[in-house]
C-alpha cells in the first residue's frame, strides 16, 4: 500500500491579510533547510483510520493545536518521494511560541549506534501566502493555492 499522509493548514486574516501556519521539520537532517523546508502539521495514517481522522491527530501530536471548526478540503498533492498528501483547511489563531511537538528517534550520527530523541516540528510561524510559496515543500505549493480560492470565494 502506498504511504498516506494528511494534515491540516490553518490560516487566519491579520490586518486583512491571508496567513497560513506552517511548520518546520525537527531534527538534524532539517537544521539548516529554510527555503522549501517548511510543511503543514502532518502525518502518516494508522491502520484503518481515515484520513481526516488522521489530519486532525497529527494537528495535535505535531502542535498540541485542537482544530476547532469545520475542516475544508484543500484534496490531495504527490510529493517528490511518492508520498500521497490529504490536506484540509481551517480558519483559527494560534500562538507559533506555544507549539508543542511529539519526538521521534533516530540513530545520530548516523552509523554511531547512538540513538537521539528530536521534536517531530521545532518551531512553526505564520507566513503570508507570498512568503509561504518561498518556505513550503514544492509539492505543497498546491495547498496554498487552493486556499487562497477558496478563501476568496464568496
């Protein structure tokens, strides 16, 4: 079975103005990675669960953010590795200084033996829809766009 992921990208309107919420991957690999480096708070599915079930767990696991409010599809991208993306959009605040992430484990150095904990996200900032574009993983450029209709539409 293909590898699933889905998320949730909240955005909000400062002084009328349309930002988004993303997140930065934690971990060494992601350190120095800005431009494209960025995501929506995501996740892999679990067995038998669905996909907005999922997008909502990893919300949470990711930002300790609870999505509040009707969840609006934003579809599916294919990300560069193969990996099919399910995304929907809310409209909610929430503080980036507040965010707290799950870990996960990883050998480092890699071939050490050594195995280190990191935050699954290490930090998460608004960004404005131009600014955004230059921050998000390529694949999810698409999302952007799809908000932004929607976000537009009467």
């Amino acid at each position: 079975m293909e590898k699933q992921s889905a998320g949730v990208l909240l955005y909000r309107r400062s002084a009328g103005v349309l930002e988004v919420l993303l997140v930065h991957p934690g971990g060494p690999l992601w350190t120095n990675k800005d431009e494209h480096g960025w995501t929506i708070p995501k996740g892999e599915l679990g067995p038998g669960e669905s996909a907005i079930d999922a997008a909502r767990r990893e919300l949470t696991e990711e930002t300790g953010i609870v999505a509040r409010g009707e969840l609006v599809s934003l579809g599916t991208v294919r990300q560069a590795g193969g990996k099919l993306v399910h995304a929907w959009a809310v409209e909610q605040d929430a503080d980036p200084a507040s965010l707290c992430s799950n870990d996960f484990e990883l050998e480092w150095p890699p071939k050490s033996g050594k195995t280190c904990s990191f935050p699954e996200v290490d930090r998460g900032e608004w960004f404005t829809l131009p600014v955004a574009r230059q921050k998000i993983f390529i694949a999810q450029e698409a999302f952007l766009d799809r908000l932004a209709g929607l976000a537009q539409a009467p």
